[in-house]
C-alpha cells in the first residue's frame, strides 16, 4: 500500500464531502484534511485489509469536529426558507437540486447516514463501523432520516405544485 492507493478513493470521498458540505470550496479543504490525515497515519492504513471505510471514517470525523467546533454549522444547515429562497427566482425545475437541498436541511448524523448508505454504498455494518454505533442504531436511525428526508421532499412537492396554481 502507497500513497498513490489514495488516488483510488479520491471519487468517493469528494461526492461525500460536497454531499456533507454546502460550498465546494470547504468540502475540497474537507477531503484534503482526511487524506493529510491518513498519510499522518500510514502506519494505521498499511495494517489495514479496507482502506475505503477507513478513508470515510477519518473524513466524518473531521467533518463531526468541525461542526462540534462550530466552524461550520451556520454555512451548511440553512433553513428551507433560505434554500428555496423565493420559488419565482428560484423554481424546482431539476429533482436532484431539490434532493440536495432537502439532505442539506437534515442534521449532520441523518445526513451522514444517508449518504454513506445511499450515495458511498457502504452496508449497515460498514456504516456502523464507520460511526463507531451499534448496527441497530444504525439501521433505526437511518429509518427515522429517510422519514425525515422523505418529509421535506414532500413539502418541496407541495411548494412546485402551490406556485403552478
């Protein structure tokens, strides 16, 4: 294992960062300060079999201690009224753009969830290991955040449908 091994899960972990982070700017110093990480810890990731959920473990930690930190909680969990903003300037013409700004209303760990499920394709285990939870946390917490998700797509449906009237 060398570092060029890193190169391989660059893909991933940017989708990650960008689907965690608001600005592309912060997910791009996101995923450089896991991989310095990593590198810091080569000792770490030449013992392991599976560097991919390593390689998220270290990222969602970083992310975790950012928002705990408070660097980033008011820039990345906008409220619906400032993510739709006014529906005449703003109209729901592409679904994906109303997935990602309904995840971006979500809580870190609902997010985080999510999208190590949905978008990386890690199993419940893998995910569990990833966040150091129980794999029944896991699975009732990633019920309760699709409930959640499935919400507030729900009242962007009702928004489109109001402002065709």
């Amino acid at each position: 294992m060398n570092k060029n091994d890193l190169v391989e899960h660059l893909p991933g972990l940017r989708r990650y960062a960008r689907s965690l982070l608001y600005a592309p700017s912060d997910a791009e110093d996101l995923v450089q300060e896991t991989l310095l990480s990593a590198l810091g810890n080569m000792p770490l990731w030449l013992r392991r079999s599976k560097h991919r959920p390593w390689l998220f473990s270290i990222m969602h930690n970083n992310f975790v201690n950012q928002v705990q930190q408070g660097k980033t909680r008011e820039k990345h969990f906008p409220s619906l009224v400032t993510l739709y903003g006014d529906p005449v300037e703003h109209p729901f013409s592409d679904d994906s753009l109303g997935l990602h700004r309904a995840l971006q209303c979500l809580s870190v760990d609902d997010r985080s969830l999510l999208l190590l499920v949905a978008q990386a394709g890690f199993s419940y285990t893998q995910v569990a290991h990833i966040l150091d939870l129980p794999q029944g946390t896991v699975m009732s917490r990633l019920h309760r955040a699709r409930q959640k998700l499935r919400k507030l797509l729900e009242q962007a449906d009702d928004h489109r449908y109001r402002e065709q009237q």
